[in-house]
C-alpha cells in the first residue's frame, strides 16, 4: 500500500510542477478586455474577390472568442488597427502519377500588411507583415475549392494577428 501511496504522490508532484508556469489570462500581462481595439475593414490589394472582407469578420471573430482586447465598433477604442491585404499565392503542392503538370493538392497563402496604433495620441504600436495559409485539395474546379479554402485561409491569418497582437509586448 505505501508503495503505492509514494508513486501516486510523486505523480501528482509532476503534474502540478508541470503547471506551475501557467497562469489565467492575456500572455502580455494586461487585463482581459482592459483594452478595446477598432478594426477597419481590411483593403484588398489582390486579384481574389472578397477576401478583404472575410478576413476582417474572421479578425473581429477571433478577437473576441480571445477576449484580451475589447472589441469596439464605433469609436472610442484605444488601439486601432487597420491591414493592407498584399499578396494572394497559390502553389502546387502534389501532382497526379500519371501527368506530372496536373495539380491535386496546393498550399494557398496570403499576406496582409498591418498596422496597430493608439487612437489618441496615433503612436504606432505595431507594423509588420503577418502571413497565413491552409492546405487544399483540388477537386474537379479549382475556382469552388478556391472559394471554400477562403475561411480557412482567412481565419489562419486572423489567428496570427491575433497572437502578435495579445502576445506582443507592447
């Protein structure tokens, strides 16, 4: 019994170990919803219809499902942020056995220019270009895949601004 008893209590000694650098909450020491940010809809400098706008619901979305920053609509907000969508890519990942020039699986990317600024003074607190991409395989067309893969590939771009905006430190 006592053997028993000694693992079991070891066990638990790694498990809480284990945990002891978590801690609850934003991961740049702020105050959850401390802070309310203002998205402007995302300018889409690239040839693919509506990804601006998918890209700033996806950007809204996850900043609120993060919580780390209140979400403010119509002014008011202490940090604005706005992006440039750059670059759309698509590039060929697999190819059929049988006919090398024929695409079955691409790796679609996309690139967004953006920019966090506090709202009274205009002081930039973050610029940078963010990148996402998601994996597609091509059915028989290429422009629906194209059109399902665009959530996808807008919400991954969101998750990293996302990150570099609660887990920055500024």
């Amino acid at each position: 019994m006592r053997p028993l008893l000694a693992t079991m209590l070891g066990m638990m000694l790694v498990l809480l170990a284990g945990c002891a650098g978590y801690h609850l909450g934003p991961a740049n020491g702020a105050v959850a919803g401390e802070r309310s940010i203002e998205i402007f809809p995302f300018n889409n400098q690239t040839l693919q219809p509506r990804l601006g706008d998918s890209v700033t619901q996806a950007l809204r979305e996850r900043l609120q499902t993060d919580g780390t920053y209140h979400l403010a609509t119509h002014g008011g907000s202490d940090v604005v942020l706005t992006g440039t969508i750059k670059e759309y890519r698509r590039e060929g990942l697999s190819f059929l056995n049988t006919d090398v020039t024929t695409t079955v699986n691409y790796r679609v990317g996309i690139t967004a220019h953006v920019v966090a600024r506090e709202s009274g003074s205009g002081k930039i607190v973050m610029e940078k270009d963010i990148a996402g991409f998601t994996l597609v395989n091509v059915g028989t067309d290429l422009q629906s895949v194209d059109r399902q893969s665009l959530s996808l590939l807008a919400d991954d771009l969101a998750r990293n601004i996302t990150v570099a905006l609660t887990e920055g430190g500024w």
